[in-house]
C-alpha cells in the first residue's frame, strides 16, 4: 500500500501591496513547517529556459527539495526502500494542485 507523504505546500499570499508568500510544509505525523518568503529565498534556486512560439522563457524559484529538507523529509542516501512509496502533495492557494513521488523531487 502506498504511504501519503502529506507534504502539502501550500502557498498563501499574505496580506501586503508585495506579493510575498509563505510556504506551509506539513508532513504526516510531523509538526508543520511554515517558511517565510525570505527564507524561501534562501533555498537553493534552479532555472530553467524553455522555448515558446521561437521566443526563450525563463522560469527561476526556489527549488522544492530544500522546503522537505527544512521539514525533516528523508532524502540522499536514506531514500530508499519503504521511503520510495512515499509521495508529495503540491497544494496552492489559487487551486492548483499535483502530486510527485518523493524520488522525483
């Protein structure tokens, strides 16, 4: 039976002119773990460019991992046996939602 990871992240936006988010990481049996917009800055970032109609598009932010990570999410070495059958569920305030194996992220 596949374990829920329920690592919900979800993003909302606080009251300000600024559109700076917290993030909400809460880990089944765990305690939640909310990061402010700074320091979602301070995880580590990617990019990505991808073309669009002949035109290139940057995508940059904060790259998932490091939000598990701050929730005490295995990862590395130990991620392995029962650990793989765990999954992520992405939630965000507009609606949007998706699920990744915790091995994808």
């Amino acid at each position: 039976m596949r374990i829920l990871l329920a690592v919900t992240a979800a993003i909302a936006l606080l009251a300000s002119p600024v559109l700076a988010q917290d993030l909400k990481v809460t880990v089944a049996g765990r305690d939640t773990v909310m990061l402010t917009p700074a320091e979602v800055k301070a995880l580590p970032r990617a990019k990505a460019t991808i073309t669009v109609k002949g035109q290139p598009v940057v995508y940059e932010g904060a790259v998932l991992h490091g939000a598990l990570l701050k929730a005490g999410v295995v990862s590395g070495e130990r991620l392995m046996g029962r650990y793989l059958n765990q999954i992520v569920v992405l939630r965000a305030a507009d609606g949007f939602s998706s699920i990744l194996s915790i091995a994808e992220t």
